[in-house]
C-alpha cells in the first residue's frame, strides 16, 4: 500500500507542467462529452459528469500513465445501441446502471488476467469495427446538424430518409451546423487547434442567441442541466435486465481493446512497460466512479490522450488534474450548457468522426489478402447494419475464426550467434538491447494475428539502448498481414526513435513485393529489407553487414 501511495504521489518537477497540460484537456471534455452524451441518445450531462469522473477515478490506476480515462465515441454508441428499447423516462437511470455493469465487468477481466486475450481482436477487425463507429456516427447525425425529424432503424436509414425529404430541413439549424464545421475545419491547423471544438460551441450560440433563432433545438430541449457540484448516486438496480448486462458486456469489451490500442500508442516515457491488465482494472474504477456520479461509459481515449500528451503532460496527474478541472468548468458554466445549439454538437461529431477514419490503415489491410480483407469487410457492415453489441459479438467471433484456421500460436523468438566450428547457434533472445549491438533474431510460429502480437511482446525491447540494430529473419513466411505489418512499423519506430534501424531478412518475391517502399514510405516506416536467396541464411549475413556498417559510420 505504501509502494502504491508512493507512486501516485505527484512529483514536484512535473506538477507545474501537468497542472497546465490538463487545462486544455479539461476544455476539450466540454464538447466531447455532451456530443457523447447526445450520441448514447440521453442528456448531454451524463456525458459531462462522466468527463470528470473518469479521468479522476481512473487516472490514478493506470499503468499506461499518460492515458485518460474518459468518454469515447465508440463506447457512447454501444450504450445508446443497448439502450434502444429502454423507455425514454427510464433511460438515464439505466445509462448509469449499464455504466457500473461495464465497471464491474472489466474489474472481473482485470482480476482473471484476460489481457492477453486482446490480442485475439485482430488488427482488421477493430480497423472495420472502428471505421463503421465513424460511419454510422456520421450518418446518425446528420438529423440533429440540419434540424429534421428522421425515422429509420439504423443510422444509415435515418440519414437517407432526411437526405429524400429535404422539405424537413431546417435552414437556421443547417446554418448553424454548418458554421460549427466551417469553424471545427478553419482552426484545425491554427494556433487555436486546442480549443477549436469549444469555440465551435461558443461562437454558434452567440449567433443564436444575437439573432432570436428560437427555432434551432438546444441541450436543454433534451434535459434539464443541473447546476451545482455532482453528487454521489446509488444506480437503480430495479432496471437489471440481460440485455442490459450484454450491452455491459459489449461496451466493456470496446473499451477493453480500445485501451490496449491507447497503451500501445502512448508508451511510458520512463521506459516501463504498460500492464494490460492493471489497465483494464483502471478503466473499471472509472466507469464505477462514473456510474456513481451519474455519468456514461468511459474508456481510454485515443483524442483525449494525444491532446494530453501534445499539451506536454509529464505523468498521470495531468489525466487526473483534467477530471478535477473539468468539475470546476461544470459549477462554473453549468447554466450555460443548456443553451448549446444541438446542430453544433452533431457538427462536433461529425468532425470528429471523419477525423477517426484512417484511409492508409485501410488501404494497408486491403492489401493484406483475403483474410484481412473479409475481417474488415464483415466487421463494418455488421457495425453499419446491425446493433453495436452484435457488431461487437461478431468481430470477436471472426477473429477467433481466422486465428483458427491458422496454425496454433506457439511463437518463439530465438538469437542467432555465431557458433564453434562454423555456422550458426541458437540461444534465448534478450529482453532488452544495448547500445551499438547488432542483434539477429529468428522466430517460430505463426505470425498472423495472434502471432504477431505475442511477436509484439516477446521482440527485445529497446529500452535507453542507443543505435540497437536488429535482424530479424523472416524466411519461408508468405502470409504477413495487417496485424504484423503494423506490429513490425511500431517496432522499427522504436528503434529509428533510439538511433537504431530494423533488417528483415529473408522475405521471399511475395513478401517482398508486400513490403515495398512506396506502402513504407505512405505509412511512415523506416526498415530495410534482404530478399531471401537458394542460400540459407546468405540475406541474413547481409543484414548483418549492412548493420555493421551502418553503425561504423556512426561513430
């Protein structure tokens, strides 16, 4: 407990940075929450107490500790999808109760050490998953943005019928929208980027309010604001049903891969490694002390954590600093919330969405054979035609599907050393590199998926090594998909960030082909490559070389 409380405590050299580094965290967790809260179909105030309660609550936790604990997107449309046939009078008391359900789910995954089991979700899977999230989130907002009623199942279909009867539409809302957007887009590569979505609230509202547009709907229309500091709540355990404990357990399963995804793109800046499971017991905390102050279902933020580590965070209480910011933004400017045009929420949300798409990622796993292609494919439709939580289901069952029909994940990774007499030796692979060696790694096992991600884990890791060099020998393999490719990017740019350089050896004209410079160069990858030849390990000896001289000329 002592050790717990002693890493917690905030460090002096870093509080004056973190202290800054959350305010504009804290802002940006004003519109992001109630366009939250607007998309999981409830009040905006659910996503604004959720804003402080979990970076608060969660940030403590974390392992991974720039991360932030806070609404999402994709889990505020899982819980609205969960929600769809609660009765609106009953619908924000069972957001809470869905919120604690989620909790209490990824707590239980933390204890049963199911971390690992994330990597099953395949890299085309959450690509087409996550893709059809900002999708549909566009299509579904396109009713609030310029004002018309819409019916329709899905998103798609409520869209298409605004888009056929545009009588419907009204012109002072679609003005405003439009204005939000123009504003979201004409600051985004300004000085005022930080701060663009709340002047995308602020400045429409003016124009509303200065030129009497009564007609344009507001927050308040969708519920009362309360003012004031929240208070603790005890969820109505009355509403307990087992299509609420599914969306729990859906929405738990987002948030749980989304933050997996948020660790590895957030590496400590200390060198410690991010623990997926301690992770997962954090984004519980949240959601628990999100359900108690009547807030939604929260995760690790992939926006939030960028737009922390930007604003030049230094430890996890610039995460936790954020939440208590953003409480003092809720007793402060409480009474204005309410009259935030709804048009220029569903323009912060459009905004986002189209940001969140990622067209080389796509086009990356397009190229990735027909396996990837049919996980991405099958994974967005499902996610565009059918409810969150069978999205969800179906994902996770097609990743399982094609991991089997694989050969099983036995991944070992080995050293090659030079041995007596001649040829070469095997001997365990280091856990960590060290300066200015060049390391030859060769590995057994299958690298599609699974594989790639047990790759991720057992690759030695660069830690404070300066210019490690790594060969890693690739001989015989012909499927390297999506998952790989993205797992060997991340890899190389560790090393290219420590001054080192990653040789794959051994690839054959396919895989070759497969891992030419211009796909490199569009996704930002450094890496040379050795195309195999009729002798064993010839392309391999010249990597080595290769890396040899690359570092003499170092010195």
């Amino acid at each position: 407990m002592v050790g717990w409380l002693r890493d917690r405590m905030p460090e002096r050299k870093f509080l004056k940075a973190d202290v800054v580094a959350a305010i504009p965290g804290a802002i940006s967790s004003v519109p992001d929450g109630m366009a939250s809260g607007v998309l999981a179909g409830v009040s905006p105030v659910h996503g604004l107490y959720a804003s402080f309660a979990g970076p608060l609550f969660g940030g403590m936790q974390t392992s991974t500790k720039l991360m932030v604990v806070t609404t999402t997107s994709a889990s505020a449309l899982a819980a609205g999808s969960a929600l769809a046939e609660v009765p609106e009078a009953d619908r924000s008391d069972a957001l809470i109760l869905l919120t604690l359900v989620a909790g209490l789910v990824m707590i239980a995954a933390a204890l049963l050490r199911l971390g690992r089991y994330t990597r099953f979700v395949s890299h085309s899977v959450m690509t087409g998953f996550l893709t059809g999230i900002a999708v549909n989130i566009m299509f579904g907002q396109i009713a609030d943005f310029t004002g018309a009623s819409a019916s329709g199942s899905v998103a798609i279909a409520k869209a298409f019928d605004v888009i056929t009867n545009p009588t419907r539409i009204d012109l002072a809302s679609l003005v405003t929208g439009v204005l939000a957007l123009l504003l979201l887009v004409g600051l985004a590569r300004t000085r005022l980027a930080l701060f663009s979505a709340l002047i995308a609230l602020v400045v429409p509202c003016l124009v509303v309010i200065g030129f009497g547009l009564d007609g344009v709907a507001r927050v308040a229309d969708v519920g009362a604001i309360p003012t004031g500091i929240p208070l603790p709540q005890i969820p109505d355990l009355g509403l307990l049903s087992p299509s609420l404990i599914g969306g729990g357990l859906a929405v738990a399963a987002i948030v749980l891969v989304q933050g997996a995804g948020v660790a590895e793109a957030a590496p400590n800046r200390d060198g410690t490694r991010s623990r997926t499971n301690q992770d997962f017991s954090a984004q519980g905390i949240g959601n628990i002390g999100s359900a108690l102050f009547g807030g939604m279902p929260v995760g690790g933020s992939v926006g939030q954590t960028a737009l922390n580590e930007t604003a030049g965070a230094r430890s996890r209480w610039a995460a936790v600093l954020s939440g208590v910011w953003m409480l003092i933004i809720l007793v402060v400017f409480s009474g204005l919330v309410g009259k935030v045009p709804m048009p220029t929420l569903a323009a912060v949300l459009i905004f986002a969405a189209v940001g969140s798409i990622r067209p080389a990622q796509i086009t990356s796993i397009l190229r990735s054979g027909p396996s990837s292609i049919i996980a991405l494919v099958t994974t967005f439709l499902a996610t565009l035609l059918l409810p969150v939580t069978a999205a969800v289901g179906i994902g996770v069952a097609l990743s399982l599907l094609l991991q089997l029909n694989q050969e099983a994940v036995d991944l070992k990774v080995v050293r090659l050393v030079p041995a007596d007499g001649g040829g070469l030796g095997e001997e365990a692979a280091p856990k960590m590199l060290r300066s200015r060696e060049v390391v030859v790694l060769d590995v057994y096992g299958s690298l599609f998926y699974a594989g790639a991600k047990t790759l991720q884990v057992r690759l030695p890791d660069p830690g404070e090594a300066e210019s490690p060099e790594v060969v890693l020998r690739l001989r015989g393999r012909t499927t390297l998909g999506a998952t790989f490719f993205k797992v060997i990017a991340d890899y190389s740019a560790k090393l290219d960030r420590r001054g080192g350089r990653l040789y794959l050896s051994g690839l054959t004209p396919e895989a070759l082909a497969y891992w030419d410079q211009e796909r490199l160069d569009s996704q930002g990858v450094i890496l040379e490559t050795f195309e195999a030849t009729s002798r064993l390990g010839e392309s391999t000896l010249s990597a080595f070389e290769a890396a040899e001289r690359r570092l003499v000329r170092k010195i």
